[in-house]
C-alpha cells in the first residue's frame, strides 16, 4: 500500500519511529483522534531520536515532549518554519485524549502532513541520500471509521510511551556517532536548503486556529460561533462578518476573534476587530475583548483597560468572564492606604504609589511589580516580571483598599 512515509522504511537509521509514522498514517481509515494521537507519538519518538543521535543536542531535566522541543539545544538546529507544525501535532494529540472533543478528518490529515514535514527535515539533515517527497493526501487510507470512546483514547495515550527507555540513558550509547551525524546535519544545510511545504492558506490558518480554540475550551456552535454577522460597520452596507466571537452563559459577548493571512502581521487586523467589538458593545451592551491572529501568533486587547499584547493562545470562557466583570469591580488604586507594617518609609510609599498610578493608568509594564521586603530592611529590590501582570493588582492590594507591598517572585 503507498504511503508518505515510505521513504523512511528504506533506511535503517529512522527505524526506532518509521513504524510510528507509517501507523498513524494507517489510522486515519478508523478514526482521526487515533490519528491525532498516534501522530503525536510518531513526532516524540522522531525528537527523542534527534536527542540520542545528534550530540548537539543536550537533555534537558525533564525528558517530557514539552520540554524536549522548547530546549535552547533544539531550538538552536531545527528549522523555524517548523516550530509551529510541531505544536499543532501536540496540541491536537492532547485535545484528542483528554478534552472529549471531535476532531475532524481535516484537522488529522493536517497533523500527518506536519508529520510528514518535519520527519523529511530529519531526512535531509541526517541521511546521506536525500529526496524531496510531497505529502499526498489522495493516497490516505480510507476505510469503515468507527467512533472510538473518549476512555479508550485516553489509555491509549497514555499506554503509549510508558515503557520508553529513559532518554538521558539512551544518550550517550555511542557518542561517536552522534558526533558524525551532527556533522552530517552541518554539512547537508549548508549545502542545500529546506523548504518547508505549506498546504492551502485558508483551510491552514483556520485549522491552527480552530485548534486553539478547542484547546482553550470554545464548543463551536455553541458558544464559538463562526462568521457572525454585525451591523453598524462604519463603510459599506454597514454589515460585517466577525470570524469568530464567543459568547458567555448569558449570550453576551465576551471576545471577538479577528483572523488574517499566515503570512501578514496578525497586527493587520487589529482595527477590523475593533469596529466589530464596536458593533457588538452596541448590540449587547458589553464590549467584549479582542483577539486577532495569524493562526501562528496571537494578541489579545481588552482596549478599555491596557494596550494590546501577544498571548500563547485564546483565554477559557471563565478567565474572559473575570476579565470583564474587573473592569468594573477592580479596586481603585487611586486612594490606596499602604500598611505601615509592610513600610513606614516615605520613599517607599512613594514608590508604591507611583506603580500603583502606573497600573491605574493602563501601564502594565510599570518598572516593577512591587518591592518586596527582605529580612535586611534596608535591602530592597525591584522585582520586573515578563508574566501576565493581572494578578499583580491583589498582589499589591489587601482588603481590596490596603496595600500590602510585599509581591512574591
């Protein structure tokens, strides 16, 4: 039977994953969250074997799939353009076993074909014989799919891996030939390069997108609903169709998602979705918060509170819902009463106070988030953060009008 993967059968080195690859191809005739989930597995075992084989490559302390492609080591040799191919592969394999939400056929075929990328990046680095194949989706198996139930899914992800050899002991078997395929690896990508095949944009951008989406919690036709229409645009027939908005429990809007081309700044559609919330404040009496994507990079704008910010991913509906509801039962940090047991000095009130003003005023990236006393008294530090600062607020604040001062790290 043809398969994508079958250049990888013919060559011994990739034996310890071709299997892997090869099964969840085969998979995708019964059931495309088995598919998600074993493409998931075929993607660890090709980075484990990146770990064993190529010495640049140091593990890190924990040896988890997670960990092992946001190490620095990794991160230096892989090609870029595939970073975001590997997190869908991951993303949809956990989506599959552990949140009960169907995935499509095209979102499977996605995860292969991203498979499919990045193992034929494995083979033009370490192979002395490379070939470009192209990833055809007419040559899938298609078969009798049958509904696989979400606990069967979840043992199966979980059976998976479970007597893997500890990779850190695996790593060092023969250094020697670690050393020549990372040689290889620098001889083969000077000499040609990569190309990384991308598949429709549309369909590309809204699967990533959709992923997201149902990672976050979002059950589409329900409270995701796709291609809103709003009325009051300020051109044109006055109509508008949102890409996505998401709604609470109430039916009022809580985020409106605004999505453009891979290749664009996802910054393009930051006033499209403005004019959108604009159009469902008047409709529902809520503003909701703007989201606007690429499918790869992501901001979100609460633009009643702080300027616009790049965000991993689309917020749950709770974490949305308590965004809203503190634009208006936050407590002011205009008249803050700063306890003298945290501080009695005035220059350090006066610092406080200045971060506090900071933040009333939409300044999220205030010069620090606090001071924090230390068992000398004398000895105090700025504390900058590079996490989301919502919380930085009840950190300062105690008893919503007392000042506490003393933020943890």
């Amino acid at each position: 039977m043809a398969s994508n993967f079958t250049f990888l059968q013919v060559k011994v080195t990739f034996i310890s994953f071709a299997g892997a690859c090869l099964e969840a191809e085969r998979s995708i005739a019964i059931s495309p969250a088995t598919t998600a989930i074993l493409s998931r597995r075929a993607l660890e075992l090709a980075v484990k074997w990146l770990y064993t084989s190529d010495a640049e490559l140091n593990v890190p302390y924990q040896d988890n799939l997670s960990s092992l492609i946001h190490d620095r080591s990794f991160q230096d040799i892989i090609e870029p353009k595939l970073f975001p191919l590997i997190k869908y592969i991951i993303k949809l394999g956990n989506v599959a076993a552990h949140t009960g939400s169907p995935i499509k056929w095209a979102e499977a075929v996605l995860s292969l074909h991203n498979l499919h990328q990045f193992v034929s990046w494995i083979d033009y680095c370490y192979s002395q014989n490379y070939e470009e194949t192209e990833f055809r989706e007419d040559i899938l198996p298609t078969g009798g799919e049958k509904k696989i139930s979400q606990p069967e899914l979840e043992k199966l992800f979980n059976d998976l891996g479970e007597k893997d050899k500890k990779l850190s002991d695996a790593v060092g078997e023969n250094d020697k030939l670690r050393e020549q395929l990372r040689l290889l690896r620098e001889k083969n990508t000077q000499e040609h390069e990569f190309e990384v095949d991308d598949i429709s944009e549309f369909e590309t951008r809204k699967r990533y997108i959709d992923l997201d989406l149902k990672d976050a919690g979002w059950v589409f036709g329900k409270n995701c609903l796709e291609e809103y229409e709003v009325s009051g645009m300020p051109y044109g027939s006055g109509q508008g169709l949102a890409d996505y908005v998401l709604f609470g429990d109430n039916g009022r809007p809580l985020a409106v998602v605004e999505a453009k081309r891979t290749s664009k700044d996802p910054k393009v559609g930051q006033q499209q979705a403005k004019l959108y919330a604009d159009c469902l404040e008047k409709k529902f009496k809520q503003r909701p918060v703007i989201f606007y994507t690429n499918g790869f990079q992501s901001h979100i704008w609460d633009d009643t509170q702080y300027p616009s910010r790049p965000v991993s991913g689309f917020y749950a509906k709770d974490d949305l819902e308590l965004l809203i509801s503190r634009r208006t039962n936050k407590a002011s940090l205009k008249t803050i009463t700063i306890k003298e047991s945290i501080t009695n000095r005035y220059y350090q009130k006066e610092a406080i106070k200045a971060i506090c003003e900071s933040f009333e005023q939409g300044d999220r990236k205030a010069p620090g988030h606090g001071y924090r006393q230390r068992q000398d008294e004398n000895s105090y530090f700025l504390g900058g953060r590079s996490r989301e600062t919502r919380l930085d607020k009840e950190r300062l604040v105690s008893g919503g009008s007392n000042c506490a001062g003393g933020a943890g790290p």
